[in-house]
C-alpha cells in the first residue's frame, strides 16, 4: 500500500469514480425517488412537499371559501344576469378563478419539457460533504490507499442534476423519465501514480460530452444509462454506463440500498487504459510486453449503501463497492502481473445539506 493520503482537485471533486446512483445522498434529498441522478433510495416525503401539501391544502381551503362566495352572489343576483362583452375584458374574478384551475399533482405529463420546470419556483438542494476512501491507486490495481473525497451534489429546479458522475441536463421529463445532455470531468491518470504504470506515459484530464437517461419505477427502483464520448486531451473515447438502483429496506432514520453497474468502452477509450504498444513496452524496459485490446464491456460491480440521517440536514453515507473486470481488459500486463481484476472501494461521506428557493432554509 502506498504512503501519505492523496488529496485532489476540484476536478476530482466532481468526477470521482462515476458510480451516480452509488455515492452520499443529502438527508431529504435521499426521499424523493423521482432524483435517480441525486440519489439511488429516495423514498417518502421531503420537507418541500410537505410544505407543499400544506400549501395545496390552504388553496384548496380559500377555493372552496371563495365558490361558496359566489355561488351564495350567483343565488343573490339571478334576477340580474350579466352578459359576457364580445369586445374588452371579462369579469375580472372569473378571470382570477380560470388562473387558478391546475391539472393537479396527479397529472402524469405535468412538466412533460423538463426545461419549463426551468421558470418555476422550484428549490435548489446543494449537499457538500467529504469523507474518506480506501480504494486502488488506479483502475486495476492492488495497490490501495485512503483519499480524500469531497462530495458535491446539486438539484436546480429539476432541470440540473450535479453529482460525482458530472452533471445532467435534464431537457425533456416526463412521468418518471428524464433525458438530456451530460458532462463529466473525468481526472488524469498520471505514470507516476504507480511503478506498474512507468513507461506508459499519462493519460490527461479529459472532458466527457454525451447524454442520459433516466426512470423510475414501483416506487422502490431506479435506473440510468449515461453515454459520453471524451472530447479533448486525454481518451478521446467513448464510455456506456448502466446502473440500477434499489431499496432493501428502510426502518426511521435509516435507509439500506443496493446498486448494480456495467460499463461498455470503445476502442479509443481501451487503447488509453489497457493497450501497451511497442512503443510504451520499450519504455518501461520490457516490463509491459506489446498488448492491443478492442472495445466491450468493460466491467460489472456492485455496492451496498447505508443511510443515517442525522438531526434535520446531517447524514452519514457508509458505502462498499466492488467491481469485475472482464477477460480482454483483465489481460493487459498492468492488471494481470501487476493488479488484479477484483477491485473493492470502502469508505463513508459525512453529508451537509441546503436549500434555496422556495420556503426552505
């Protein structure tokens, strides 16, 4: 195992090992099934919608106040009919009560364009946290040590999804399905992360640009595909990621789930991770014979994550994960005699969480 903790950047903050679904979830936040990108077990109500019942229920009061109102004037006033202007404006309360008829919140293609959530008063939920993690040194390594890592998630108005797997754009939603564009940063892996990488040469910080798409479903699973394909320096390839969340149980103010992923990589993507041409194998001595590997699944895993709200806005994220490389990725020198194909990650996020917008605080 390697020596003193490595602390990182704010890229890494963003985009540490993209497991979405698998990572700290804020308090609240951790209720509502219907945010896959912030958090796989959301279930039950949040102090918004709480808020927001008490809402709906004053409106619902002062409607049936202000119906009673009328029909009690409608009663008084039949020997007085008016009659509606062709020309000019109406009767201003009738104007004032056709505002007010909604589809209500039983609508299932209320907000069918994710963006025009954009113009309403929604909340924003911001969860910072840090925590740390035992994990490999790199993807494929047995080499392990502790990390720092910091946590930012970020809900805008159900429209910007910001997590540790990058951030989501969510342009169309419907029901319980969202969909858009999605970024990741994703961090350099430098030669000098390990001796088993020397001669390789790094592979640098690469911007990530796809799309996403989101469901949920039975009130107790969640699923995301994310497809992103690196735009500059770095991998210049491409990466397919599936996750599928799902609640084991949840007893007051804590909350156990399980994750599942698979991962799909390009050719440009294997090259720049697993690949060793002849070049790099005279680099490093010999050590790393010539190895060409094409695209395929790269890996599959798992996690289990426990959720402990602390108080009104704390929570404590302890989580596990572990993933399987598959044969072609496995056999490159850097895994096969100087790693190993079972990779496992441990560690907990102590999580803060606030709002903006809305009634929150």
């Amino acid at each position: 195992m390697r020596g003193l903790p490595n602390f990182r950047g704010v890229a890494a903050a963003m985009c540490v090992s993209a497991i979405a679904v698998m990572a700290a979830q804020p308090a609240h936040a951790q209720r509502q099934i219907d945010d896959p990108a912030l958090s796989p077990m959301l279930f039950g109500p949040t102090e918004k919608e709480k808020r927001d019942k008490i809402r709906q229920d004053e409106q619902d009061q002062e409607e049936a106040l202000y119906l009673t109102a009328e029909q009690e004037r409608d009663a008084n006033e039949l020997d007085d009919p008016k009659v509606r202007p062709i020309f000019g404006s109406g009767d201003d309360q009738e104007d004032r009560t056709r505002t007010r008829i909604t589809l209500g919140d039983k609508d299932e293609n209320r907000g069918f364009f994710g963006a025009l959530t954009f113009l309403t008063p929604e909340e924003t939920n911001l969860s910072i946290g840090v925590g740390p993690v035992y994990e490999p040194d790199y993807f494929g390594s047995n080499d392990y040590e502790f990390n720092a890592d910091p946590q930012v998630y970020v809900k805008f108005r159900d429209f910007i999804f910001l997590d540790d797997d990058g951030a989501d754009f969510g342009i169309i939603g419907f029901s319980r399905f969202r969909l858009g564009p999605s970024v990741r940063i994703k961090a350099r892996r430098d030669q000098d992360d390990n001796p088993a990488l020397d001669g390789l040469g790094d592979v640098g910080t690469t911007f990530e640009f796809g799309g996403f798409v989101a469901t949920t479903f039975l009130d107790r699973f969640a699923f995301k595909a994310k497809a992103r394909h690196g735009l500059k320096t770095g991998h210049r390839g491409t990466i397919v990621d599936g996750y599928i969340t799902a609640l084991l149980f949840r007893a007051g103010p804590v909350s156990v789930s399980t994750s599942g992923q698979a991962s799909w990589i390009g050719n440009r993507y294997a090259d720049a991770y697993f690949s060793i041409t002849p070049e790099q194998s005279a680099r490093s001595g010999g050590r790393l014979g010539p190895y060409d590997v094409d695209a395929g699944f790269r890996d599959v895993g798992g996690s289990v994550n426990a959720y402990i709200n602390i108080r009104d806005r704390w929570s404590l994220n302890p989580y596990a994960r572990y993933n399987y490389i598959f044969d072609d990725y496995a056999e490159t020198p850097i895994i096969k005699d100087y790693g190993d194909r079972h990779q496992f990650a441990v560690g907990f996020h102590i999580m803060r969480e606030f709002t903006f917008g809305g009634t929150g605080q």
